[in-house]
C-alpha cells in the first residue's frame, strides 16, 4: 500500500505563530490526533498532537503559547510513493509525508489501521464477486463446520439465501444430504454425479492447508448439464449423419458438393455412374480449375456463387457425358456462401433423342404445313408481341373467323374490336406462363383456348401458341344439364313432399301449407338456426318434427322442451344441466342438460316468448360460443345440436316492452316460418276432418260418418284453437254423437252460434268446394257398398287411379 492511499483526507495543516488554542480548536473540530508544523515556506518543523497540547495545558502553559514551543520536532519522513506496511509505524509515533519535499498530510497508527482494515474488506469484495462470476456452485467450510464461502450459483442450485447460510453451521441450515455427504466422504466418480433443479452436477472437493495444517474444504460443482446435452445431440447428429450418407449414396441423381469457394467437399456414387468422373478426380480442386482443365465444359456452382441464387444448366464431362445440374447455394446466418449443393441428372439419352427430334423437325415446310393444316383441333400463332402470325384451318371452321380478319393484326386490337370476348395469348404473355380460358368471337361460336408462351436462350416470349378445342355444342350440352340438374332438385323438393303429405304426420292440401313445406324441406337441408312462429295450435312441433327427419341431424336425438311448462327457477339447470352438489337439492352426481342430450341432433325450444331475461342471456351466449356451462360449474362444455325455436307471440312487440332481447331475436331469427292459422287455409279443414274422423274411428272401433252439413259449418268456423282444437272436437264428436252420422245437432253451440252468425241465409258454397263436397259424399257412399277401389271406379266410371287419388285427397279409408 502506497503512503499517499493511507493519508487521512481530513488532516490539518498548522502554521509557525499558531496559539496552543488555535491548534486545540483545529484538531478537536477535525476529530484528529496531530497536524505537521509549517513554516512560511511550508517546510515541516514539527508535530502537534493533542497528547502535547494536553500536557501542556495541564502544565499550566497559557493558550496563547506559539505552538513551535511545544511541538515535538523528530518525526519519521515518508515519500508520497512510498511502500508500507502494517508495522511501518510504530506506537504513538506519527508519520509525516512529503511530495517534493514539501508536507502533504501526517499518518499514525489508526490511519494505518483504517486503511488496511478498508484493503482486506476490499480484497474479500472482490474475493466473493470473483467467486460469484464463477459460473460453477461453490461452497466452503472450516473445520467446525461453519460456512465461509457460499457463491450466487451454490445458492440458485440448492434454493437457499447466502445471507441464511453465510457463518452458520452447514449440517443445520442444508437439509440436502448429498451435499452434506459430499463436504465430508469420499468422493467417487462417476457414482457421486449429483442432480439439483434438474441439472447435473460433477463434485470436486479440496481441502483448504495453512501450514501444512487443514483449516476447512472447498466443494466446487461443475455443471456438466450442456455437456450431456451435448452429447446426446452429438450421438444424435452422428445417427442423422449415418442416415444422410446412406440417403446420399443411394441417390440414383448424382449430388457435387463445394464449399462457399467453389472447392469440392464431396460427390456421391451417384456422380460417378452419370457423369464417368471418379471421386479421385475432383475432392480437394477448385471447380474453375476442373472447367479450365476441360473436366467439365461448364460448371453450375460458378454460375451459383456468381449470381448468389439457384442455377440450372447443361454441361459435357470429358467422358463424353451430358448431365442437366441444378446448383444451390447454400447461406450462414451472416449471409455467407458456405456451401453449394449441386443435383445431376443424366440426359445424355435425353440429348439424342432431342437431336433426333431436330432431325425430324428439320422435314420440308410443305409436310410441316400439311400436318398444321390437317390438325382437326385449331392452331393460332403470334409473336411474342401478340401480333398474329398465322392460323390454321381448324381454327377457321371452328371460330368462323378468316386468316384475312387476323393475320398481321395484333390480338389486343382484335378484343378492343369485338372479333374475341377476350385473348389466351395476351393472358400467357400477362402472366409468362401457359393460360387456358375460355372465350367467345364475334360469330357466337365457344371456344376452349390453350395458350402456350415460347421462349429463347435469353428467356424473352419469341412466339405463343394457341391450342383451340370447340365447345359450342359442350356449353349447350353443360347448359341443358345444369336446367336438367334445377329440374332433379325441384322433384326432390316435391317427392319429399309427396312423401310428408302421404305420411301420418302432415295432412294439407292448401297452396299455402305446400308452399311452406317446401321451404322448410329446403332449409332442413342446412344447418342453420329456425324460428317457427305461428298461433297455438297450427303444429309448430309438427314443422320441427319435418325439419329433424329430412336434416343430417335425422339420426340424432330430437329433444323438445317447452320453456312456458317449466317453473322458471328449475328452467336453467334443464335445460344447461347441473354439476353435484350445485343447490340444496342437486343430485349428488350432477345432471346432464338438454342441450348436451340434444347433441348431434336437434334442440326444439317452443314457447321462447317464455324465456326468463337471466336465461336468454345465457341462451344467447350458448349460440354464439357453441358452448355451455352447467350449474355450478366453472368448465365450459362443447354442444352440437341444432336450434329450432317456436313461439306463438309477438317477439317484436315483446322487444319493445323490454320482456325479450333484440340480440336473441337476430340470433334466433336466421329462417323464420311463420305457419299460417287454420283459418287461412279453409281447403285444408275438410281434409284434416276425415283425417282425424278415420283415426279415431279406428282408435275407439266406430264407423262415424260426417253429414255434409257438418263440412259446410266446420268450415266457416273461426278455429281460434287451430289444427288441435280440430282435432280435439273430431274425438269429442266420434265418442259422444249417438248415431253413426254426424250431424250439425251434434257439435258444440259455440261452433252453431259462431257460424250461425257468420251465415246469413243458405249462402252459396265457391265452386270448388261444393265440388270437393260432392266428391267427397259420393266416394263415402259408393265405398260403404262397394269393397275395392277397382268396383268403385266401374260404377263411376273413371280410372282407378282417381279413385285411390281422390280417397287419399279426402282422407277416405277404403
């Protein structure tokens, strides 16, 4: 340590002529125990301390003493540079030191002590920052055990503080005992391999001499965790480079590979069989020396690393070996060139068979042009500006275009005129590439165009040639098919029809219902979100029904629940289902919902007016997420069903009152049906008569019979209950009615009254359905005396097909 670095920065200096006082004061506001003595030449004289200034003041000498006369004036001397020790200075004794001579500040013993006391806390500092940029745990003991050194990474390793173990005793504040067992036993390798936060360790351990004597150890972990990694991916890469040698030997191409300065690395079997140039011939030279030399006649790995891109080429070995090469550069992460990759394939075979080809090509223009001209198919050449250059035949026939409107004209201006709708050649020459469209000339003749660009050595489009196929008669043909196609799609639509109206299910024969079941056959083909609405009773359920048994949702489960018939506060867990345990009540194992029981098929909500505003929130967001969460659950759940919703109220004027959302309506309302009432719809009532007359004469084992008169009243009636208020008054009439014909006495006086007021008189019937009435009694009365459709149809004298068609119309059982 050098004599300026020990000098205590707040010393004082005193002045010849300075009183005891003065220098009592000076020390005493400083906190110093003595001051050099300087003369107005600021050389040293002496040394005042407060040890002198004591005795003095004790002896009795005035404060206003000159200080020179107590000063003490032998003094150890010392160079600003100077070196020292420890025990530089001795006991009460002071040092003063000097820089050219002249008095720069004054050490004694404390300083000293201060100073070196600050070096050893500086030198540890630096020990445990040195320690901790040591990537390795490290921790070291005395020989009591106590922890002296415990670096940043010993710490991360074992997950313990060094402030928690620093000093203490290392067996009490480390419960590892690997640890504990590597500090103490013997060391083996490799059985003492240790594994701490899922990193492997290798221990080494020292014990730490002074004086030939043990005074603590040193346990180092050297983390080997990449090193294993390493090894591993080196076995890896060793397998991978094992399978990428056998692949490259049994390349039937042949593979060239140089390093980024054209130098050759390697070349495969491959090479050797294409090109006749062994492995001896090429590894370790240059690739422009082998093309100046004549081994090659050019190389694609020049042209590589010249351009910086792939390069595709032919070349001659000098065996006499033509080979087409594809060169690839290969880049570091920098951008450098590293390697290059170049494919060979041999078209020597490839090269005859073109000079051949030359040979035969070179035939006289005459038979050329007899082969161009006899082609059925036409033939239309331009230059590589789209001027036209010739045509054939065939394209005259086919297009009823001349050679005179084209040849010498460019196609650009023959589209701006209208000769062709539009140009393949101009599309080929757009895109530089072949183009096929189809286009229409001024005659009206189709035409399948197939455009092809040709090019020169220099890649420039010198020529297009326009393959033309005619397909006037296709596009007719294409035409009729897609009529022929709508056609099969409308028989479909009304065989599905035919086959709901001849069902138990679905009885009408009203213009309105079959317009609505073909709607709904149409849209049960797809999968979107219905909403029926219609008045109680028209047979919204029954519309569901249709939808579910002609969807692809047929084979799914059709569940229906009525949200009007379910207390609201049990509507929620029927329908999203509940977890166990969810209320007071639940099923200890939870409940399933209606919307998981309706997956893969359909989900009928009728009455949705009834819908709670807390449960159409919930509803609203199982339609957008497609996805539900039940009671007392905290997991969402997947549902696939579709949706159907009924409602026989206005869902519009609900929304104004603010008793249904606006953004359910939207959701819901995807295809709405709306069914009409059975008022609207007075063809279908005589027919929905005989239908439930027939089913509950064969339920309850009767023959009733309607009088005519009871057609003509039931269908002036209002119906306000619709289809099942019809329904209902049929089996009231088939049980109750004593004689086997019903007649008008028989129905309820409401239904007399309401369409005794509504008639004014006998009023007269429209045609049609006097007609139908007619039929309809003629076909009771001619099958209860005859048995068979075929007796029934002689005496009516009609086919018997009539017979059976009318009978299905009327609901007549024969």
């Amino acid at each position: 340590m050098k004599a300026f670095e020990v000098i205590n920065p707040d010393g004082v200096f005193l002045y010849v002529g300075q009183t005891v006082r003065d220098a009592s004061e000076m020390l005493m506001k400083r906190g110093v125990n003595a001051a050099p003595v300087l003369n107005l030449a600021n050389e040293c004289m002496g040394i005042v301390s407060k040890d002198l200034l004591l005795d003095a003041l004790l002896a009795g000498i005035s404060g206003d003493t000159e200080i020179e006369q107590i000063m003490q004036d032998e003094y150890t001397n010392l160079h600003y540079e100077e070196g020292i020790l420890i025990d530089s200075i001795k006991p009460l004794e002071f040092a003063v030191v000097k820089k050219d001579g002249i008095a720069v500040g004054i050490i004694d013993n404390s300083d000293l002590l201060r100073a070196f006391a600050w070096q050893e806390e500086e030198e540890k500092a630096g020990l445990k920052a040195t320690i901790d940029a040591v990537y390795t745990p490290i921790i070291a003991i005395d020989n009591d055990g106590r922890v002296k050194i415990f670096n940043k990474w010993m710490s991360r390793a074992i997950g313990l503080e060094d402030k928690a173990v620093m000093y203490a005793i290392v067996h009490e504040v480390i419960d590892n005992p690997k640890i504990i067992s590597l500090l103490y036993e013997e060391i083996t390798f490799p059985d003492n391999k240790i594994t701490l936060n899922g990193r492997s360790y290798i221990p080494f351990r020292k014990d730490v001499l002074k004086d030939h004597e043990r005074i603590g150890r040193v346990l180092v972990l050297r983390d080997i965790s990449e090193v294993e990694l390493l090894v591993r991916e080196s076995e890896y890469t060793k397998r991978l480079n094992s399978e990428l040698e056998a692949i490259i030997e049994s390349s039937f191409d042949g593979l060239y590979v140089t390093d980024g300065q054209a130098n050759t690395l390697r070349l495969n079997k491959g090479f050797e069989r294409v090109m006749g140039i062994t492995h001896e011939q090429c590894v370790g030279r240059n690739m422009a020396d082998l093309v100046r030399e004549g081994v090659f006649s050019r190389s694609g790995t020049l042209a590589a690393l010249e351009t910086g891109a792939r390069a595709s080429l032919t070349l001659t070995a000098s065996t006499g070996k033509e080979a087409l090469v594809t060169s690839n550069p290969i880049y570091d992460e920098e951008g450098n060139i590293i390697l290059v990759v170049t494919n060979v394939r041999d078209i020597t075979e490839l090269n005859e068979l073109q000079r051949k080809l030359e040979h035969v090509e070179g035939l006289r223009e005459r038979e050329m042009e007899a082969v161009i001209e006899s082609m059925f198919d036409g033939l239309y050449v331009t230059d590589g500006q789209a001027n036209t250059l010739r045509l054939n035949k065939g394209f005259e026939r086919i297009m009823g275009i001349t050679h005179e409107q084209c040849v010498g004209r460019n196609m650009a201006d023959l589209v701006r005129e209208g000769v062709f709708s539009r140009s393949g050649t101009l599309a080929a020459l757009e895109k530089g590439e072949q183009a096929t469209l189809t286009l229409t000339a001024s005659t009206g003749k189709e035409a399948l165009v197939t455009s092809n660009p040709i090019y020169d050595d220099e890649g420039d489009v010198i020529m297009v040639v326009t393959n033309v196929r005619d397909i006037t008669e296709l596009n007719e043909l294409q035409r009729t098919l897609e009529r022929v196609a709508g056609l099969q799609e409308l028989y479909k639509t009304e065989l599905q029809q035919m086959k709901l109206e001849n069902s138990r299910n679905l009885v009408m024969t009203s213009v309105k219902m079959k317009e609505l079941v073909n709607m709904v056959i149409r849209v049960a083909a797809v999968d979107s979100t219905v909403l029926i609405q219609g008045e109680s009773g028209v047979g919204k359920d029954l519309i569901a029904e249709i939808i579910h048994s002609n969807s692809n949702r047929k084979e799914g489960p059709f569940i229906r629940v009525n949200c009007g018939a379910i207390p609201e506060n049990l509507l929620e867990s029927e329908l999203f289902g509940y977890e166990a345990g969810a209320f007071t009540g639940a099923s200890k194992t939870g409940k399933v919902g209606l919307f998981e029981l309706a997956r893969g098929g359909v989900l009928f909500l009728d009455e949705i007016g009834e819908l709670p505003l807390n449960l159409q929130v919930k509803l609203l967001r199982a339609l957008q997420d497609r996805e539900i969460s039940r009671v007392g659950g905290v997991h969402p759940i997947k549902v696939d069903s579709r949706i159907i919703a009924g409602t026989n109220r206005d869902l519009l004027e609900m929304i104004e009152k603010g008793q249904f959302r606006l953004d359910l309506f939207y959701r819901l309302n995807v295809i709405p049906i709306n069914v009409p009432p059975l008022r609207e719809r007075q063809e279908d009532i005589p027919v929905l008569m005989n239908y439930f007359l027939n089913v509950f004469n064969q339920k309850y084992q009767m023959k009733k019979r309607l009088d005519n008169s009871v057609y003509n009243c039931l269908v002036e009636y209002g119906w306000p209950g619709n289809v099942r208020e019809l329904e209902n008054l049929m089996e009231r009439l088939v049980v109750t009615s004593i004689n086997n014909i019903i007649s008008i006495k028989d129905l309820p006086a409401n239904i007399k009254t309401s369409t005794a007021a509504a008639r004014v008189g006998e009023r007269l019937l429209p045609l049609k359905q006097a007609v139908e009435n007619t039929e309809r009694e003629l076909l009771e009365t001619a099958f209860t005396r005859y048995r068979t459709s075929y007796q029934v149809a002689r005496v009516l004298q009609v086919n018997q097909s009539t017979i059976v068609r009318k009978a299905q119309k009327y609901g007549i059982k024969h």
